[in-house]
C-alpha cells in the first residue's frame, strides 16, 4: 500500500501544470484601436498564435493579424478574435507566408515540469532600467523561439534589439498600463 502511494506521489510531483496568465485586455484594446503606434513591438516584437499542424506563427508585425483576419473565414470581431488567437484559443490558417516554427521538446519539458518563476529565472536576467529584463542568449534559435513563446503565453513580451543583438521582455500588463495614451 505505501509503494502505491509513494509511485502515486512521485508521478504527480514531477509535472507542473502551469497556469497561462490571459492576454491583457488593454493590449488587445490596443491593436484593435490601432493606437500602437510608437510602440517598439509593432514591427520587432514577437507575438505567437497557433498554426496549423502544431506549429506556433511566429507574428513579428502586429498588421500581420489584422491581414490574417481579413483574409480568413471568421464570423467574429476582430477584437474577438485578437483575444482568442492571442490567447491560443484558435487555430489560425493564414493566406500567405508566416514564419512558423515547431516547439522544441527540451524546453517544453522544462516549461512543464517547473514552477514559471523558476523558468522564468533560468532564461531572464533583470536589466537596470525598471521592470524590464534581458533574454538569455545561450540556446539555439528554435529553443529561443520557444522560450518567447512561453513568456508570451504568460503576459510577457519580447522585443528585439537589432543593434545590440539582445531581447529584452517586459510585462504586457505593465507596459500598457503605465504608457496609455
């Protein structure tokens, strides 16, 4: 009996459930509004929805979403949609080329069986400047990409940063909610 319970223990113990925090809504106000504009994200940072096939579209211009929505057969509004792509909910098919890419299995295994914080620290580093933190660059380009699409699913953006080399991550929430216009 208490080799049951102990294998019941060990088998429950070694998976995470993570639990995503949801897109932040003023985000999806946002693009639906088209009031980004002076954002660093419009054409550097890195949104993620679901593909078809079990890719992930890799969105790096947020104009992408709005083609996408056009183009597609949604019988919803856009800010519906927004919310439910961005938040993974739906399966886009998009009309055209997006960069895709498959989740690399090391990281997801990692993603699954950690508390986030704990992810969060293996792969941040806080910056100086406020609530802003660095990527860690010492994985592959899939791994990365995988890894932001993790952050991204948790209300955490990245950006690039073309002429260092580096990506920084911020907080959606706190982004928005100390920059309204």
């Amino acid at each position: 009996m208490y080799k049951f319970l102990i294998i019941l223990l060990l088998l429950f113990s070694c998976s995470v459930k993570q639990k995503e925090t949801p897109i932040d809504p003023l985000f999806i106000q946002k693009l639906v509004e088209n009031k980004i504009e002076g954002f660093p994200w419009t054409e550097s940072g890195h949104l993620f929805a679901k593909g078809e096939n079990d890719s992930i579209l890799l969105i790096e211009d947020c104009r992408i979403l709005e083609e996408i929505y056009d183009q597609g057969p949604y019988n919803i509004s856009y800010e519906d949609f927004l919310t439910l792509a961005l938040n993974q909910k739906i399966i886009l098919k998009p009309q055209f080329s997006v960069p895709r890419l498959y989740l690399d299995k090391k990281i997801t295994a990692k993603y699954r069986s950690e508390n986030f914080d704990v992810f969060f620290d293996t792969y941040c580093k806080k910056k100086s400047e406020g609530n802003w933190y660095r990527l860690k660059r010492d994985v592959s380009d899939n791994e990365l990409y995988t890894i932001m699409y993790y952050l991204f699913i948790n209300n955490l953006i990245t950006f690039s940063d073309c002429y260092s080399g580096t990506y920084s991550v911020g907080n959606i929430a706190i982004i928005f909610r100390t920059n309204k216009k």
